[in-house]
C-alpha cells in the first residue's frame, strides 16, 4: 500500500457539500486493515489480485483530522485501473470503513452475480487515471520552460492518444489535457 498526499479525488465523481458523522466506531489503523483485508479477499474471490494500491488523502502526522477527511482508495484490479473516493463522513476512518463496505459489496456481486458484473461496474471508472504526482507538463511531454497554448495541448494530446497502447495510459493523457486546457484557459 501506498499512501497519497494530497487527496487525488477522480474529476468525475462530485464531492459532498456536507458530510455526516456516520456510525461507524473505528480507529485509523483498523479502518486501514479492513481495506487492504477486503481488497485481498476480492481478488481471492475473483481470482484476480489488485494491485498497486493507493490511499489518497489528506492526512497527516501533523494534521489528524484534515478539513477536508475524504478518502480515495485508487488499485488495479483486471489491468483495469479503478477508484473508489467517499468523502460522505466527517472522518478518514469512517470514509475508508465506507470504501471496505463498497469493496464488499462487491464481492457478493461476485458470489450471487458475475464477474462480468463487477467488470462492468469498475469499467464505468476507466477514464479517471490514478494519482501519479506527475503535472500535466511531464504527461504531455512539455519542459517547463516550453511556451504553451491550447492548440499546442491539443495537438500533443492526438499525437500521444494514438499511440497510447492501453486505456490506463489514455486515461492518463485525458486527465493531463483537461488540467492542461484548464489552466491555460483565458
């Protein structure tokens, strides 16, 4: 497990204007464990591991309780690149023991439904790309001290899209454009 800091929330997925206490009585640490714990049985039940994963969020040693608790548990289950952000309760562990009761809730998909299932489920957050630390400039190819417009953006884009190879790379690159032309919009 990798931790993330700061929270890398998916752009695709709103984020709760309020947030409530939740009922859930349970400590950082434990919250964890139930995560990685799920995670492991889900891959044992579906016969594929997940991989790679990353808890993003705003905690620290010096700030426990961030302004801003939510959680995103980012992995690779199937070569599919999947996330799972709550940001619904008013506390980190009470998010992630939200984010172990979503990774189960999955697993009796699997037990009562299909696999096929689950894959589609998860496929519906195909072009969210992980968090990589890396700036749009590094994804696209720019220097830092390299000029650039929307045109340029778009054209580095199409360049890069068609050779991507895979979709975790071309989720990647549709993530850094739209920062890209965000940024640079007037």
């Amino acid at each position: 497990m990798t931790a993330q800091y700061p929270l890398t929330w998916p752009d695709l997925i709103p984020r709760h204007k309020t947030r409530e206490a939740g009922r859930f009585k349970m400590t950082l640490p434990a919250s964890i464990a139930n995560v990685e714990h799920s995670l492991r049985r889900f891959g044992a039940d579906s016969g594929k591991a997940a991989k790679n994963l990353v808890i993003s969020s705003n905690y620290t040693l010096t700030e426990r309780r961030p302004a801003d608790p939510g959680v995103a548990v980012w992995f690779v289950w199937d070569e599919i690149q999947v996330c799972i952000p709550i940001d619904r309760y008013t506390t980190i562990e009470a998010n992630l023991q939200a984010i172990h009761h979503v990774l189960e809730a999955r697993r009796v998909e699997i037990r009562h439904g299909t696999l096929a299932l689950v894959r589609a489920s998860f496929r519906g957050l195909l072009a969210i790309a992980p968090p990589t630390g890396s700036s749009w400039r590094e994804i696209l190819g720019f220097k830092p001290g390299d000029h650039v417009i929307a045109l340029n953006v778009n054209a580095r884009y199409r360049e890069l899209a068609k050779n991507s190879g895979n979709e975790q790379r071309l989720a990647e690159l549709n993530v850094a454009r739209d920062a890209a032309l965000k940024e640079l919009a007037p």
